[in-house]
C-alpha cells in the first residue's frame, strides 16, 4: 500500500510518510486522544510523597486505590487513618470531600458549649466566633476605630463609645450613603464589645440566659466585626423587621460586606434565636451567603477546610 500526495511535488514516499505521521500526530493532539498519558500520570501517583510509612501501610492493607486518595490530597488536615470515616459521611450526608473531612474532623462544630476550640480564622473578616468558638480573655481586635470619625448615625449613650474595626466603619459608611439617598433610616446601636463588658451582660444583665446572651468570649462583637443597626423608634426589637430599613438592608447589605448573623429558621446552626438587627462583616463571602440563604457557619463548612 502506498500513499501519494497531489501536494507532494516530486512525488516522493518518504515525504509522504512524513506528513502522514504529522498529521496524525497532529489529530492526536487535536481531538485529545493523547489523554492516555495523563491517565498514565495518574496511576504512577507517587503516593510515598504524601504519606508516611505507616500511612502507606495502612493503605496497602487495605488497598486504597490511589484515585480514591487523589481528590483529598490538597487538603492539610486529610487524615488517611479516617479515610472510612470521610467516605461514609459522604456517601450518608452526600457531602462533597472537604465537607466529609470537615465534618469527621470536627465533631463538636454544632455542638454549643460542648468541648470549645479557639476562634477559627482568627484576624480574618469571616473570623468564626459562636458558641463552639472562643476569643480569649485579652483579644482586642487590630485597628478599631470610632464611630464618630465617620458620617453616619449611631445612639450615644452616657460614657459609652461605638468602635468597630476600620474595614468595618469604611464600607458601612458606603452603604450608610447609599441607604440615606433612598431614604432609608441607619442607626448603629452597638458594635466592638470587650471581654469584660460581656461578662457583665451575661452575668448581670441576662443572667446567664444562652439563647439571648453569648457567653463572655463567645461573644462576636467582641471580634470588633459585629454590630447592632436598627431605627430609634425600633431599638433592638423584633419591630426592626417590618421596618423599610430592613428590607433595604436584606437586599444590599452583602453588597457591603454584612451579612443577617442570626436568620430566622437557622436557630440550631447560630445558637441563637432570631435578631433582625444583628448583623455581621464577613467581606467578599457575603453576597454567596446571602444568594444561598446560609449562615456563616453553613458557608465555612462547605468552602474552608477547619
Ligand atoms: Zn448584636
């Protein structure tokens, strides 16, 4: 059998080969049949690079394939000896992988004042502070600033200041502005709180109620991220939420960074009961927060490794 190519001038075979094995190298490559290299990659994973001695030997016992092993690699806190464990929350919960991981890894992350750990992302606007998570004692947040170093409106009250951190006042006041030309109401009623001054409402105040008052450190207003907003005539009250500003505020405030901390319906996940005026800076993460109808801790779960 031979080839001859109208193209190949002096009507030489060899030339002609030459092409022809061009070409359909070039098909190969064009249509992705060269994809059984990658899959070659994949079986030669090296998976002595990821896992100790021991580690291996438990996956050699039990013969975990390397593809099974593959999709939770990137994850600092993979465990192999857990491996059964993720799998079957998986395949129960139909958790993707990081969830699985998140979940056998924490087993007290819903579980109010059961065995707390310290704050997760501590520094970081999506900082996790609830009844599972704790700041200590003397954590004071960086750069608080006050409230009466901005255009808004905030209650003054005898011998009390309204900080929060600057990331914080800066972008409330863009959405302060942007509230007042559509005519709606802000107040701020109450932001940075510290340790010492949570122990005295818990303490005093509410005298140690859990469903309406956090612990002292358990407390996120003491992250310096949270704040109270609500109109004067409505104080903190559940008549905030029939109000114009709240609507305005479910609808624009993750265009800001804030996010509603305590939704109705998601009291077993927060810890707390509903408060239509407590709302939280969590940055950029807010508008799938909002878009998805999740609470902090619902968003963490699913999207950070913990
Ligand atoms: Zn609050």
């Amino acid at each position: 059998m031979t080839y001859k190519f109208t193209f190949s001038t002096n009507n030489n075979t060899m030339t002609g080969k030459y092409y022809l094995t061009v070409i359909i190298l070039l098909i190969f490559v064009l249509f992705g049949v060269y994809p059984a290299g990658r899959k070659a990659d994949r079986e030669t994973l090296n998976l002595e690079e990821y896992f100790s001695p021991e580690e291996m030997d438990f996956i050699k016992a039990n013969g975990i394939k390397s593809r099974d092993l593959e999709p939770y690699l990137k994850y600092q806190k993979f465990n192999v000896f857990k491996y059964y464990q993720y799998r079957e929350a998986r395949e129960k919960y139909n958790f993707s992988y990081l969830e699985s991981l998140n979940y056998v890894n924490n087993p007290n992350y819903y579980r109010f004042y059961h065995n707390p750990q310290k704050a997760l992302f501590a520094g970081a606007p999506h900082i996790l502070v609830n009844k599972c998570y704790f700041l200590s004692e003397d954590y004071e947040p960086e750069g608080l600033v006050n409230a009466r170093e901005y255009e808004i409106d905030y209650i003054v009250r005898e011998g009390e200041e309204i900080y929060l951190k600057k990331e914080v006042l800066d972008s409330y006041q863009k959405m302060y502005d942007a509230a007042k030309a559509a005519g709606i109401e802000l107040m701020i009623f109450s932001g940075y709180r510290d340790y010492e001054k949570q122990s005295v409402l818990y303490y005093q105040v509410y005298n140690q109620d859990d469903s309406i008052s956090a612990r002292p450190g358990f407390s996120e207003h003491q992250t310096g991220l949270a704040l109270d907003i609500s109109r004067p005539g409505d104080g903190l009250t559940l008549l905030f939420e029939q109000s114009p500003s709240f609507a305005w505020l479910m609808a624009n405030g993750h265009k800001y960074g804030f996010i509603l901390r305590f939704p109705p319906g998601k009291e077993s996940i927060t810890g707390y009961s509903y408060e239509p005026w407590h709302f939280r800076y969590v940055g950029a993460i807010a508008a799938e927060i909002r878009e998805k109808n999740l609470t902090l801790e619902e968003y963490i779960f699913s999207n950070m490794e913990i």
